[in-house]
C-alpha cells in the first residue's frame, strides 16, 4: 500500500493506495507521528484507492480519530468503496466517523 | 505323422495296384505280340518251305508229259530225270520208275539222274532185285494214292549225308491208267536255314517234326533224323508235352504253355502244308517279359525312389509342421505369459481412478502404456502419514528384462518409502540395493517425490530422470539436479530438493515415451507440445487423455516405439503454511482469491472471507509464539457444497481468541478500544467460529455458509 499525505495549511489528506492488510497497516503505522500532528486539523482520509482494509487498518483511522478527538481536530473519510463501507458497518465505525 | 504313414501306404498300395495292372496288361500285350509273332513267324517259314516245295512239285509235274509221252520209249526216260536234275538245284535226284507190267510184267524200269558228291551228273538205274523199288514207300504210296506223295524225310546215305525228302508223283497213260511214279529228290539242306532263321527272341528255337515225328529241325543237331518226338518226349512226365505233340503231329495248330529245363516257355505250332511237317517255335517266357520285367523292374525303382522321396518330404514336413505347432504352442504360451505379465505389471501401479474419492485436496492420476505388452515403465504413489508417496521410472531397454527390473524397482520404493520420508534418502538406498547385484548394467532414471498433503511442502530428489513439469502461474520445468540413474554408482549419495505446492499447483511427471515419440518422419512429441496440451485447464485424468490422444495423432500409423509413463498431480488442498511474520499475511489475498475463483464467490464475500481469515491469522501469528521465536501457521480452507470452512492451526502457546470479550460498537470514540477489532470482525463474518486446543495445538476453525 501506498501512503500519500498532501498538507494545506491546517487541512491535510492522507490517501492510501491499494490494500490496508495487517503488515501495510504496521507499515503505515510507521506514520502515525504525521497522522496525529495533522489531527490537530482536518484530515481528510482519501480511500478512493483503498481496496481492503483489515482490523489493523482500522486501528489506524481509529487513532487518528482519537487523536482529532483530543485536539479538536476533525476526520472525514472519503470515497470508500462498498466492502469498506461494509467493514465500517460491522466495527461501528459508521457512527465514529464523517463518511463523504 | 500316423497321417503321413498312412498317405505313404495309400500311396504305395495305388502305386503297386496300378503296376501289377499294368504289368498285367503289358504281359497280356507281350504274349500276344509274342503269339503275333510267332504265327507270323511260322506262316512265313511255311510260306518259305512251300514255296521251294512247289517249285519242286511244280518241276515235277511240268515234266509229267514229257515223262507220259515218252512211256511208250522208256530209254528216253532217263532224259526226263536227268532233265529235272540238271534244271532244278533242289532236286538232287530223279527217277522214272516205271510200274512193273507196264512194258513187261515182270520187268523193272527205273533210270535214276542224281548229282553225285561232286556235283557231277550221274545216271544209274534203280531197278535192281536188291533194291526192289516196286516196294519202296515212295513208289508204294503214290501208287496207291493217286496222287503225289511226298516221303517222310530221310538221310541220304548214299550221298553227301544230307536231309532229303522224295516227291513221288504217279504218271499216268492216255487211259488214265498208273504208268510210272516219277520222282524228284529235294535236298533239304535249306530247311534248316530257313527254320533255324527263324529267331523271333534271342533264345527262342524252332523245331521241325516230320510226319512221323522225326526231327527235321533242332537246336541240338544230334537229334536230327536220329530221334522221334515220341521218343525225346517219353521221360517226361508231363502230358503237356503229349498232348502237343499228338497235336503237332495230327496237323494241329495252336499254342501252349510248358516248363522244361526249369523254365516256362511257350510253344506256337503249326502244319507245313502239303508236306505234313509241323513247325513249332519255342519261346522262353522270360524272353517274352524280358523287356517288360526290365522295365517293371525300372518302374518299381522308380516309384521306390518315389515313395521314399515322398516319405521324406513328409517327414520333413512333419517335423516343420510340428516345429511350427510347437513354436505355435510355445508362442501362444508366451502371449498368455506376456498377457500375464501384463496383467500382473498393471496390477503393480496403482491403476484406479480417481484413487482417493475422498480427498478433494489431491487430483491424481497415472497411466502406463508400454510399447509392448510388458515394458520397464513404472510409477507409484500412496499415502502414508497425510504424506504423498510418489515416484516415476523408466528402466533401460525394453520387454521382459525391463519389466523385471521394474518390478523391483517398485517393490523397493514401497519397502524403503514405507518407513523414510526422505525421498534423497529412498532414492540413495535404493540406489545402493539395484547397484549390488547389477549384474546385466541396468539402470533406472527415477523421479522420486514426498508431498506433506497438509502443507504442501514437497521434497524430492531426482536420479536421472527428465524433469517433471510444475503447473503455478505458469507451465515451468521443475528445478532439478540431474544425478545418476539408480543402479549405476553405489556409493551415490543422491541430493534432495524442495518446494512448496501451493494450493492449484499441479506437477507433470513423464517418461522419455511420451516426449520422444515419434512419428513416421522421425520427428520427436518433445517437451514443447506437452506443454501446449496441458496448458487448457482440466481435471488430471482428462490431461492424460489429452496427452495420449495428442500422442496418438502425432505418431500416426508409426508404431509405439517406447513405453509411453505419466502421472499429472494437481495439489489442490486450499492450505497455507505461513511463518510466524506479519509479512506472511500478503499471501492470504490470493489463497483467498484462488478460493472465490473455485467457488464463484463475488469479490463482497471474497473480501469478508479475506478480511475474516486475516484477522483470525493475524492472531497467530502475532501471539500464539513468544517474541524471537519462530513458528507457523497452518490455513487450512474445506470447501464444501454449501459452505466453507478455515481452519488455522499453531504450535503456539494455548491462546483461545474467541474468549475475548465482545467490543461494543455503539461506543463513542474515546471509550472504544484500539484491540479487539480483529475477533469481533471473525465473529460478524463468519456463522460459527469456535476454538480447541489439540494437543500442542491452537486449531481455531470459523465457517461461512454460502
């Protein structure tokens, strides 16, 4: 997987290319210190390229989303493809986050 | 041969039958050509006799006037004998005797012309008191007759000692009354040239009777005029003789058989006439058969000769026919036997298809083709311990011998494969084993493999064999040392190879039959054309069909030059071996995909199932060893008709996912924890999801209806 952050002033996108399996998760992981920094404002996560994502995967977006949380940041997940969609479902994540 | 002993019989008893026919016939032939000639012979000898008889008679007679004219001048009497004389060379003598009274009552007159011992002209008169002609048979017969008379033959004693007969003839007057007898003594001398001329076969004799039974003509000189027939005849014994010669001298004709002197001969007879003399010519009848006998004697040579050819050719046949029934016999012997040997060498391989109905992990199958009934192809495989056993083979040469060495070759990679799992070290004994007692240098190419069913993980060693084909993404040829043929090198140690099958991994095992065949224009299958049939996806038996039925149209009308051996696998246990790494989750997505593609799972569930399995594995492979230490994780996938089943085993410490708690997913962001996502997602999956420990072992098996 690809990771691909784009930061504008206070709003930053992050777009993940290709499948987010447990080790391009603990790959992305790696990132997680840019991720949170960019929590402080708007993160856009582009998952119009993403194909799969995995429970880790998950736990990214959710410590982003954390993150935003604690600095009044905010996360919107965008573009994401049915079986992602079906993912967030069944993990909740529907609720957690601001699908566009 | 009874057969051919009793066609020689046949044969000789219709050879024999037709011969004594023949020589019956032939004899009948012989002895009238015999009798022909013997009739023929006598007539012309009578014809001969007569004629000089007549000329005689005729002489005689022609003088009768002169002799009648002159009566009445009995002085010039003497002129008419002397004239017979002078004019006639068989007439030696002549007289006119006239009847006494005539003249004179009681005088004699006979002048008497004769040729004396010197051939001169002689005259003296027979009429002498001494002589008393008037009493001599010739003077008495025609007298008394009337006629001429022609005198019994008779030795002229006075003269030359030769045979003489006396023709007496009556002369008579004007009145009508006896006169004179005149007479004319013929010489004889010629009778016996013209009797003894007469040589109708080499050893055939004639004899000539007088009237009264006197020799007149014999073989045997003494006998003449010396002997009657009656007399020479009277010792014998047989009335044969008797009656012929009663028949000979009553002026009888005919012919009879008779034996004298040891042998049978055939007598022909017949009267002189005129003279009463008879004739008979004497004929041995071997003469008569000679040639016949001889040529019989030819014709059984020949046909013995014949006979005996025939007996050998029917011997010689006999015995070829009966080299041919048993090289027949023997033959039909040895295809029975080579039908045995085939049958017993198939009933060697495993030979039913599919060979485990009920495992859906492994599509096998084999076949073997030899070029002649028995042939020195093998192949093999079992199971033992969840391992597939599997080998293929190709013994040098062809036929019985081969066979042979096949059958051990076999016989040894079950005994040895039956407690080794190593397929180097299988191969390296049964190396040593066929090198020992190698007396006859042959030697085996062996592909040997051990497949672990559950892993896929496969070892095998090579001795000498082509390499086999391995089906993945591609068609590749299977990577592998080449080493030594079994049998060759006993101290050969035989490397050991590996790879992993993974789950629709498939390997093509064969023998050279199937990449050299042949067609009629010497062209080889080759490795390329093998590759193009099995490339079209198919079960493993319809590859061999297609590989065969290839085969067969590319050989054509040539014939099968070599045992034709292969054995496709096709490794199809949905089954993953991964090492405790996070990096050994990638493979998960197309183990997956491979699944959807079998199954016709739509990319949603395809990607439930990943996302599922993943969560399961990543479980494992995170916490079921100890950091730093190594370990594996077993995936297995049980597709059935209406479900799928994963099962995902370690040998990690006992860890049960399905006991963590449930995540609440109504939470808010900040209470909801950053674990837990994985289990929670195995049990939205997946219908059922339920943990064991078996033995050392974490088995976590989740299914998913479909």
């Amino acid at each position: 997987m690809q990771t691909i952050i784009n930061k504008q002033q206070d709003e930053t996108t992050i777009q993940f290319v290709g499948r987010m399996d447990t080790p391009a998760a603990q790959e992305a992981a790696t990132m997680m210190d840019k991720f949170q920094e960019a929590a402080s404002g708007t993160v856009i996560l582009d998952c119009s390229k993403l194909e799969y994502i995995s429970s880790s995967g998950l736990r990214i977006f959710l410590s982003i989303r954390k993150a935003a949380a604690a600095q009044g940041g905010k996360v919107i997940v965008q573009d994401i493809n049915d079986n992602i969609r079906n993912v967030f479902m069944m993990t909740g994540f529907l609720n957690l986050f601001e699908i566009r | 041969m009874r057969a051919g002993l009793l066609l020689i019989i046949v044969a000789a008893v219709t050879l024999e039958a037709t011969s004594l026919i023949q020589f019956f016939y032939a004899q009948r032939g012989l002895r009238s050509e015999a009798t022909l000639r013997a009739e023929t012979e006598l007539e012309i000898t009578n014809n001969r006799i007569l004629d000089i008889i007549n000329q005689a008679e005729t002489a005689v007679h022609n003088s009768e006037w002169i002799a009648k004219w002159c009566l009445d001048y009995p002085d010039s009497l003497v002129r008419v004998a002397t004239r017979l004389v002078r004019d006639n060379q068989v007439i030696m003598g002549s007289t006119v005797a006239l009847v006494p009274g005539y003249l004179d009552r009681h005088q004699l007159f006979a002048p008497y012309a004769y040729e004396d011992t010197d051939g001169r002209l002689a005259i003296t008169s027979l009429a002498t008191p001494e002589y008393d002609y008037p009493e001599r048979e010739w003077f008495r017969k025609p007298l008394e007759l009337g006629t001429g008379y022609w005198s019994e033959p008779y030795v002229d004693t006075g003269g030359a000692g030769i045979l003489m007969t006396t023709y007496s003839m009556p002369v008579r007057d004007d009145s009508g009354n006896i006169a004179a007898i005149m007479t004319a003594d013929i010489s004889l001398d010629w009778l016996t040239g013209v009797v003894g001329d007469v040589k109708v076969y080499p050893s055939a004799f004639s004899v000539l009777l007088s009237r009264q039974g006197e020799l007149m003509v014999s073989p045997t000189d003494s006998l003449v005029m010396t002997h009657t027939s009656q007399e020479l005849i009277s010792g014998f014994e047989d009335t044969t003789m008797q009656r012929i010669n009663r028949a000979m001298l009553s002026g009888g004709s005919g012919s009879e058989p008779l034996k004298f002197g040891g042998k049978m001969h055939q007598i022909y007879f017949a009267p002189i006439e005129k003279t009463g003399w008879s004739m008979s010519i004497v004929i041995p009848e071997d003469e008569i058969y000679k040639g016949l006998k001889k040529t019989i004697g030819w014709v059984s040579l020949f046909q013995l000769l014949g006979l005996a050819m025939l007996a050998v050719i029917l011997f010689a046949i006999y015995r070829s026919v009966l080299k041919y029934k048993d090289l027949n016999d023997r033959k039909e012997r040895m295809d029975n036997e080579l039908r045995i040997g085939h049958s017993i060498q198939m009933s060697m391989v495993p030979k039913i298809f599919p060979p485990f109905p009920d495992r859906k992990d492994l599509d096998i199958s084999a076949a073997l083709v030899p070029a002649r009934e028995v042939g020195g192809d093998l192949y093999d495989f079992y199971i033992r311990d969840e391992k597939l056993f599997f080998c293929i083979g190709d013994v040098s040469g062809k036929g019985i011998p081969a066979s042979l060495v096949m059958a051990v070759t076999r016989s040894l990679f079950r005994s040895i494969s039956g407690h080794e799992n190593s397929p180097g070290a299988i191969v390296s004994i049964m190396n040593q084993s066929m090198s020992s007692d190698n007396d006859n240098s042959m030697f085996v190419t062996f592909f040997c493999g051990v497949l672990d069913l559950a892993s896929g993980h496969l070892r095998y060693c090579n001795a000498g064999h082509n390499a086999p084909f391995i089906f993945t993404d591609s068609i590749r040829t299977l990577p592998v040392v080449p080493n030594l043929p079994l049998g060759v090198d006993k101290s050969m140690t035989y490397q050991e190879q590996e790879t992993d099958l993974l789950f629709d991994n498939a390997l093509f095992l064969f023998t050279d039959g199937v990449s050299e065949a042949e067609n009629s224009q010497k062209e080889l299958f080759g490795e390329k054309r093998i590759r193009e049939v099995l490339s079209t996806r198919r079960d493993a038996q319809a590859h061999l069909e297609a590989i065969n039925k290839a085969v067969e149209a590319f050989v054509g009308d040539a014939p099968q030059s070599d045992d034709i051996t292969m054995l496709f696998l096709h490794y199809l246990n949905f089954h993953l071996s991964l090492r405790n790494e996070v990096s050994q989750i990638s493979r998960l997505a197309p183990f997956i995909s491979k699944i959807a593609k079998v199954k016709h799972l739509d990319s949603t569930l395809a990607s439930s199932l990943n996302l599922a399995l993943e969560e399961a594995v990543t479980n494992s492979v995170m916490y079921a060893y100890p950091e730093g230490t190594e370990g594996t994780v077993d995936v297995e996938a049980i597709l059935n008709e209406d479900s799928i089943q994963f099962v995902i085993s370690d040998n990690g410490i006992p860890f049960d996912p399905t006991a963590a708690p449930a995540v609440d997913t109504s939470l808010g962001v900040e209470e909801r924890a950053i674990g837990g996502l994985g289990i929670h997602l195995v049990r939205k999956i997946m219908d059922n999801v339920s943990y064991r420990r078996d033995g050392s072992r974490n088995i976590l098996s989740m299914t998913k209806k479909i």
